[in-house]
C-alpha cells in the first residue's frame, strides 16, 4: 500500500489511559503518522474496529491487558484483517512473551521504553516492508531481502534448533530434546546470529519468520 503521499493511519490498544493518550500525542507529532483510534483492551479494539470508516495500517498492541489481551488479540486481528501490520507494544523483553506474540501475528516487537526517534523510524519501516527488527544492521539489508541462500544456507542441526529456538523453549530444553550438550547449543546459537546478522534470540526469531526458514 503507497502512503508517500498520505498519512500512515494507526491504531493502538493499551489499558493505561495515560500512556494510551500521550503514545498518540507523541505519533501525531510525527511527519505522515496519525492516530485515528485509541482502545483500552482487545476486545474495545474490534468493537472500534467493526464501525470505522477508516482502517488502520498499522495497530500496536499491548501485552498485557484485561477482558482481551494482547496475544489472543493479536491472534484474532491477524485471522480477521490479515492486511493490518501488527505490532507489540510491551514492557516485558523476555523471549517467551517475544515469541508468542511474534508466533499471535506480530511482525515487531517494541519495548515501551524505546526512544521516540527509533520509534518513528520503526512505523515507517513496518509500514513500507512490513516488519522492523532492531537487529538488523542496516547496511546488511539488502543482503538479508535478496535470500542470498548462499550465506543463509544452515545445516540440518542449525535448522532444527532455529525451529526449537521460535518455540518457547529455553536453550537447556533445547540441548535436551536435541541430545546435545548445551555448549553446542551455543554454538548453533552463535552461527545462526551470524549467519542471520542479528544479536539476540527475539532477532533471530524474526528473521527467521521474514526470511520464511521456519513456518510457525
């Protein structure tokens, strides 16, 4: 979808009302962004949804949140409008949350405390390629969007532990169901971070998705 020359709409859902209303306030003073709808939960989130004549491009859903929270929401949004860019908007940064929200549909995953620059650049990026992993060296991106099978190529060990790793498995239940000490589960670990260009397990995983090495 072009938006050069139109303002990237936006949706956002999160139970804190104060944090709800100045997140908008801060995107709205962003060039071509605009919040066109503020819910408390999942559930405001599709009764919001259901009467707009004006679809988001872009919704950022809170982890954590009463009646619906953000998985189940994420899991229904994803289902219903599949067009829709979903993000996940949290305090949390452990990869079992990472995972399951990426696994619900997210194609991103932001922390609460992220600096308001990264945040603008990240609707950007979300909204023209679809995702934004903060691990992504930039001027390993093209790279990365060719499929260069040749770097990317991983062994029959390295692809079953990528599957393991976007699971919410920890890396000793990793070694255990691979019957491998966790030493060379670090090694995969740190050969795939490589070869994937990330540094940490949530970039891996979302590589890993983009770049369709692993279906979830």
């Amino acid at each position: 979808m072009e938006t050069h020359n139109q303002n990237i709409f936006i949706a956002l859902a999160d139970d804190q009302q104060l944090f709800l209303r100045s997140l908008a306030t801060l995107i709205d003073g962003f060039s071509g962004k605009k919040v066109i709808m503020e819910a408390l939960n999942g559930k405001d989130l599709f009764n919001q949804l259901e009467v707009t004549l004006q679809f988001p491009h872009i919704i950022l859903i809170d982890v954590n949140m009463p009646v619906m929270n953000g998985e189940e929401t994420a899991l229904l949004l994803s289902k219903k409008y599949p067009d829709v860019k979903l993000v996940a908007l949290s305090m949390k940064d452990d990869d079992r949350t990472i995972i399951k929200m990426i696994k619900a549909g997210c194609c991103s995953y932001l922390l609460k405390d992220i600096h308001p620059n990264e945040l603008d650049k990240a609707l950007t990026e979300i909204n023209s390629n679809g995702y934004y992993n903060s691990d992504t060296v930039n001027k390993n991106l093209r790279r990365l969007l060719c499929h260069d099978e040749k770097e990317l190529k991983l062994t029959t060990n390295e692809q079953l532990f990528l599957h393991h790793a976007c699971s919410d498995m920890t890396y000793k239940e990793i070694a255990s169901k691979m019957c491998l000490s966790e030493k060379t589960i670090d090694g995969y670990r740190e050969a795939i971070f490589v070869k994937l260009n990330v540094k940490s397990r949530v970039g891996m995983a979302l590589e890993a998705v983009r770049l369709q090495l692993i279906s979830l």
